[in-house]
C-alpha cells in the first residue's frame, strides 16, 4: 500500500503554531496520535484528529496498522487587514492560514537480526594472547 492522503486547505490559524502539533504526532502510529490529540491543549489538535480520521477513512483499513509516516504544514493565503494608527497612518495587519498536508502508510513488520555466531571468537583470541 502506498499510503493515503489527505489534506486541510486554508485552515485559519498561523502555520508556526500548528507545526507545534504536526511535530508531536509525525512517527506515530494513528490510533496513539489521535489519544494524543484528544488530551493536548491546543487549538490545531481538534483539525488534525479530524484529518488524521479522514486519511484513514480514505485508506479504508482501521488506524491500528497505518503510521503518519509523513505530515507538512504549508502557509495559505494571507488575509491583509489595517489598523488605524497615530497620525492618520495604518499599519497592516497579516492574518495567516495554514495548508496541512498529511500522508499514512502501513506499518512495515520489522525484520529479526540474525543471531552473532562469531560470539565466542574473541574470548579463544583473548586466551591466546595472555
């Protein structure tokens, strides 16, 4: 399987903040980020829950075999307001939204080391040379 996606457009809060939360979840296997996400205090956790339920809605596999192998948070469009300020003047005010990008993959089974037959090599070289 090649991995789902699925992706938050224009997600209105800055994309500093929610990378805050995107590096708390990346690595993990989803069923562990969304109990994660249910507990943390900040206010991009809720959106990501909801995207990582849709990427494994859209893998069609249940969340204890896939992994967020792989979850960006790009800067959207720039709502451009202005403030009224001292002397006539005005100074812009930026309001950023976040795009975030998010990718699961299964969990690859992880391959046992062959065992060291060469263990008992050293002791007989450490033997010889006393």
């Amino acid at each position: 399987m090649a991995g789902s996606t699925a992706q938050l457009k224009n997600y209105r809060q800055s994309p500093r903040k929610v990378r805050l939360v995107a590096d708390l979840v990346r690595g993990k296997r989803a069923d562990r980020a969304l109990a994660q996400l249910s507990m943390l205090p900040k206010r991009a956790s809720d959106p990501v829950a909801k995207l990582i339920k849709s990427a494994v809605a859209n893998a069609g596999a249940g969340a204890e075999g896939l992994v967020v192998s792989k979850i960006e948070v790009n800067g959207g469009i720039v709502f451009k307001r202005f403030m009224p300020r001292a002397r006539g003047r005005a100074s812009a005010i930026r309001k950023k939204t976040s795009i975030i990008t998010l990718t699961l993959s299964a969990i690859e089974p992880k391959a046992k080391a062959p065992k060291k037959a060469a263990a008992k090599a050293p002791k007989a070289a450490e033997e010889t040379q006393n």
